[in-house]
C-alpha cells in the first residue's frame, strides 16, 4: 500500500509540531531548574504580585467613579469596585504563586 502525498506531509508537519513542542517543554524545564533566585528574581516576583494586584484595583476604582458620576447616590460604585478590584487582584496573585510553587515542585 502506498502513500499518499498529502498524507506524508501531514505527518511529517505533525512530527516537527511535536518536536518543537518538546524541545520547547525541555528548555523551559531546564531554565527553572537552573534559575538563580536571588535577590533580583524576589524583587521581580514581588513587583509582578504587585502589579497584579494593583491593575484591577485601578480598574475597579475608575469604573466606580464613571457610574458614581452617571448614577450618583447609594451605594458608593467607587469603593464596591475598588474593593472587587483588590480582591480578584489577590485572588489573581495568589493563583499565580501557587501554580508558580507547584511548576518548581
């Protein structure tokens, strides 16, 4: 039984994705094993936890403050979505430590 060409290439595009997917996976692998964390990786870390805290706090507040101009009154958007913003920004955070613990694991 011979092959068809269109099925050969196919497979050989299927066995480069593969090898590229793995040749990727091991060098991601190897970088965090090699990783040096000092004093700079936890400066980064701690303004990456930071940031991800602080974008939706930002958000949360600057929406609030466009619905407490458009519909003024009780209750205060600003301060309801700021306080939305800060909790899905830990919530967030602390995701993203835990899968980061996890992958060195």
């Amino acid at each position: 039984m011979t092959r068809r060409p269109e099925e050969s290439e196919r497979e050989r595009r299927e066995q480069d994705l593969q090898s590229q997917v793995t040749r990727r996976a091991r060098r991601r692998l190897a970088a965090r094993r090699a990783r040096d964390e000092g004093v700079w990786f936890w400066l980064g870390m701690f303004g990456l936890v930071g940031w991800s805290i602080a974008i939706p706090t930002v958000i949360g507040t600057a929406i609030g403050l466009w619905l407490d101009g458009r519909f003024p009154g009780q209750p205060s958007w600003t301060i309801t979505l700021m306080l939305i913003g800060v909790a899905l920004g830990c919530l967030m955070a602390w995701r993203w430590m835990r899968e980061e613990r996890v992958d060195d694991g």
